[in-house]
C-alpha cells in the first residue's frame, strides 16, 4: 500500500473500500517505513517519471555504496551501468507529520496485513565485487539491504501498539500472523497450521517482553536484530532463549504452494 500509492493512500483506500462493498475479495499489505527498495533500472525510476511521484534524483541511494544520486545526469550513467543495484527510494518523509500520517492510515486501515517483503542481504568482498549468499549465522555485520529485512514486524509493535495505541496486542499479531497465514491457506495447505495456536498447529510461538520491545535496524546499520524478542519456536524447537539467538538451530521448512 504505502510504497505504491505514494501521498494518494487516501484514494487507494476508498477504493477498496467500494471494492470490497461491491463483493470482492480483495487484500491489503503495508509496512511501517517511508521507504522502499528495488532496482535502479525499475521502469517507473526513469529520470522522466520521478516527477509524477514527487520525488527527485537525491530521494535514491544505491543500497551498496550508499551513495545518494545527485542529479538526473548521475541516474541516467548508474542506469545505463548497473540497472540491477538496489536502490533505496524516499516516498514518504517519516520525519514530516503530514507523511507520516500517511504512513499510519495505510497500516491503521482495516485487516491491513504487516508485510516485510524483505530485500536479498549483500556484502562487499575481498578484493572487490558484491557477495549475496552468506552462510554465516548470526549474519555478519556490513550487509547492505533495506532496515524493513530485519526491523519491520517490531517497528510496527512499536508504532501501531506502544507508540500510538492503535492496535491491542491482539490485534497486532492477528496482523503480523494470523491473516497472512489465512490468505494462504487455499493455495498452500502448510499455511493451515499457522498464526494461531492450537492443537496440531505449528508450533511456532514467539515471547515479547513489551516493555523492551523496539526495532533497532537503521540506514546506517542495516541488518541489526530487534530488540524485546524473550523466547522463540519455531516447529517446536527455541531458536531464541532469554533474548539470545540460538545459533544451532535450525528447524525452518520452506512452505510450497499445493500442486
């Protein structure tokens, strides 16, 4: 939602809105950040469209070197070069009130889900050149992705639970869990078994101390965990224990569509 509508989230709500009203099945995601990521090269970041979506050459940084991309001469040259580089894209200034309460309205809106859509982790190598896969665990530091990789699920407890009192804890993790799993479930009998606990569910459970709570990644330290996080399951197995990763675990399972 907040990254495709721009300031028109307005709009795009009333028209799911009538949507809905009219019978239609229809779903919504956001995530709690004024910024989004993809490639450089993306059609809608040609130097010619940026106007229409009100921003400019210096609302992109290049996720790997972090520089800002000055004019639209420099975005032209780094297109042409590179069309693959992740960038980040500035659309909603979180330090303006006016775009924030955008923000807030595309989260707030009923059965909103809360969607990290996390970006791929890179790291510069030795000798030059960008690493993309990494199979140390924790990750190292120096990744370069989008803060939303690692800190979206805690910053929006934070905003929409602690901050405002938007959301009840209930409601937050019917969120967080609950409906995404439930938009599945016809498509992926392996969703059936999550957001909600029960006998014969999952198993996956997570402890939150609320008074700790807080998502700690930022753009300058891109992949840092969230902080508040007590305890951890996943398919029955503690991969966090009194807020420390447990670094042997490793009990996730790809969930695949039903043939």
């Amino acid at each position: 939602m907040n990254s495709t509508s721009l300031r028109h989230i307005d709009r795009v709500l009333g028209l799911l809105d009538r949507s809905r009203a009219a019978g239609s099945r229809v779903t919504v995601e956001a995530y709690p950040y004024g910024t989004g990521s993809t490639a450089i090269g993306a059609f809608f970041l040609a130097p010619e469209k940026l106007a229409g979506l009100g921003i400019t050459p210096s609302s992109l940084v290049l996720v790997d070197t972090g520089e800002r991309i000055a004019d639209e001469a420099r975005l032209r040259e780094v297109r042409a070069i590179d069309p693959g580089a992740t960038c980040i894209v500035t659309f909603l200034d979180e330090a303006d009130p006016f775009d924030r309460a955008h923000l807030h309205r595309a989260l707030a809106y009923p059965d909103s889900i809360v969607a990290s859509d996390a970006m791929p982790i890179s790291w510069a190598a030795n000798g030059g050149g960008t690493v993309y896969e990494q199979h140390e665990w924790p990750l190292p530091a120096g990744g370069h992705t989008h803060p939303r990789t690692a800190g979206t699920f805690a910053k929006s407890l934070r905003l929409m639970v602690l901050d405002s009192g938007t959301w009840s804890w209930i409601e937050a993790f019917r969120r967080c869990s609950f409906l995404p799993a439930r938009v599945l479930d016809e498509v992926s009998s392996g969703m059936r078994g999550k957001g909600h606990l029960t006998t014969g569910a999952d198993a996956d459970v997570v402890v939150i101390d609320p008074t700790t709570l807080t998502d700690r990644a930022t753009y300058a330290d891109l992949t840092r965990p969230s902080r508040g996080v007590r305890e951890l399951f996943v398919h029955g197995t503690r991969v966090v224990h009194a807020g420390e990763i447990v670094t042997d675990a490793l009990p996730g399972r790809a969930v695949r569509g039903d043939a």
